[in-house]
C-alpha cells in the first residue's frame, strides 16, 4: 500500500472540506481551492480527517492514490497557511522593481523583463534585490517562482543570476585553473 496515500489528512478546525464524488472545495482564512480528481478513488471525510482509498492495487491506482492525497493535503495546508518562495537577484547591475501588481527585473539583458502573476498569486520585492512569491496554490506559487529563475539561471562560474533563497550555487573553475 502506498506509504503517502494511506496517511490521513488532518483538517485544522478554521478550514471546511466539501466533498462531492471526486470534486473537492476546500474553504479557509486565506480563500478557497476546488479540484477534481480521478472518479476512482475514494475520498472521504470523518472525525476531522480525510482520507484516501483507491479501489485495487493496479498500477495505475497505485499512482493516484499517492498522487490525490497530495494534492488534497497541498490544498488544505494553501487555504491555512499559504505557500511562499524568496528569490534572491546576484550579481552587479542586477535589479528588481515593483510594477503594480507584477515586477519588472533588469538582469543584464538588451531589455528588461515584466514579470505578471496570475490570479491568486502575489510578487513582493524585498530590500536588497530579493522577490517574495506567495498565494494558496502551491503549483502556481512554484510556477512563476520557477518562470523568474528561468529569466537569468545562476552561472555556474560567476555565481550571478536569479536564485530561490538559500540555494547552493557549485562554481565551477575556469580555464585558468586546469593550466596550473
């Protein structure tokens, strides 16, 4: 049996579950999420709990059992605690200005580059070049989070470029140091 899906799913006591065959709302301080899953699995809700049962042990169930209790959990812990990544800009001439509700980053490019998020996300700029990701969905915080890196990726000789906060860049030696 899959060792993730068969945990259950504890719900805090400011967050209401909606469970409707394979739909699932969730409801909670900071807003609400709604999925639709596999129709095979099994999803219900008793003593505060949720869980997660697939009909047999094919393959494929197997994989959407696992799959649905994660992405159960993931929207239960959005809508009451959030999710949020910090981007950190390193370099010289790197920078990143608040544009509305998006950002704009000047990262030694011919121009620079608008950054928008969709509904339900929000991009901060921290002092010292730094960028906070928040919302409730976890793929679409890790999404954009992953769209800015993309921009300008660390170099791995330099170290410059957009890193997720306390990300280990392994520089690399040049070909001045292979001569020696």
């Amino acid at each position: 049996m899959s060792r993730i899906g068969k945990q259950p799913i504890a719900v805090p006591t400011n967050v209401e579950v909606k469970i409707d065959g394979s739909f699932v709302t969730v409801t909670g301080p900071r807003g609400e999420l709604s999925n639709s899953f596999n129709s095979e699995m099994i999803i219900s809700k008793r003593d505060g709990e949720i869980s997660v049962e697939r009909p047999s042990d094919e393959s494929q169930h197997k994989a959407f059992h696992g799959l649905t209790r994660s992405l159960i959990a993931n929207m239960v812990t959005g809508v009451s605690d959030g999710y949020e990544k910090d981007l950190e800009l390193v370099g010289i001439g790197y920078r990143v200005q608040q544009t509305g509700k998006g950002v704009t980053l000047s990262v030694m490019l011919s121009h620079t580059v608008l950054i928008e998020p969709p509904e339900g996300v929000t991009l901060e700029v921290l002092e010292g070049n730094r960028v906070k990701v928040s919302g409730i969905d976890k793929q679409a915080v890790g999404q954009i989070a992953a769209q800015i890196r993309k921009v300008r990726p660390p170099n791995v000789y330099t170290g410059k470029g957009i890193r997720y906060a306390g990300e280990y860049v392994r520089i690399k030696p040049g070909k001045s140091a292979r001569r020696a």
